[in-house]
C-alpha cells in the first residue's frame, strides 16, 4: 500500500458512524453534554481546559462551549464570531442525540447512512483538520 492509499484510507475511517453504533456511547456522551450545557447556559463553566491549564495556549476548542450556547439560543452571528465550528458540532451533536434516542431499527439505518457518508467523502476527517487548521489561523494570526 503506499503512501497516499493508507492517507485516504485514514481519511475515510468512520469515526461519528462508530460512536452512534452503540446506544450507550451516545448516550453516555449526550448526558455529559447536557450537563456541560446545562450549567453553561447559566454561565458555569464544569470544564477547565486542560490545554490553557497546562500550556497556557488555548486548544483548538476553546470557546466552542460558549459558541454552542450561542447558536443554541439563536444568537448566530455571535457564536460564528467565538468559534466558527460551532453549527458543525452542533449538528453532530444532533446526530449523536438521534443514536442515543432512535429505535434499534432506525438507529442501524442512521449508523449506515453515516457510515457510508463518512467512507465515501471522508468529511469527519476533513472537518477535523479543517478545525485544526482554523485553531491554528485563530492562534498563530
């Protein structure tokens, strides 16, 4: 296999497919986002990020939190503004909610669509080093 064959194969690994797979990892992961939320909503932060904590540098993630809330409640323009990743994780978070809730049967066929859609495009990769890309222009500019 070379080199570029192993890259696309990486690429196109279903990573969100995987997680909704399982009732119980989607749901364990939709409590604790809920609970995040919840207080977030409130303005209390549960979460300290371990990468500001120990580098000082902020991750790739910081603000995504308050972002989510934002778009949540509405408020787009603002949540665009603190981290534009903000729709794309709330919307995986809705496919996660789906696999935590839907009947075994529905549940499958999510899985398959997911799956298929993430091998053909390999877009939870693509979205991933799209994230890490915009840390890095958000940091480094």
């Amino acid at each position: 296999m070379t080199a570029m064959q192993y890259m696309l194969t990486f690429l196109q690994q279903p990573v969100l497919a995987m997680l909704i797979r399982e009732r119980n990892h989607a749901a364990v992961l939709l409590i604790a986002a809920c609970i995040l939320f919840g207080f977030a909503l409130f303005g209390v932060s549960l979460w300290v990020c371990p990468v500001w904590t120990c580098a000082g540098i902020p991750c790739p993630g910081c603000g995504l939190g308050r972002a989510m809330v934002l778009f949540i409640r509405g408020e787009v323009i603002a949540a665009l503004e603190l981290h534009a990743f903000a729709p794309v994780f709330c919307a995986g978070g809705v496919v996660v909610f789906l696999g935590a809730v839907l009947p075994a049967r529905q549940r499958e066929g999510l899985y398959r669509a997911v799956k298929t859609a993430e091998m053909k495009s390999g877009i939870t990769m693509i979205v991933l080093m799209l994230f890490l890309l915009y840390w890095g222009v958000r940091f480094f500019v």
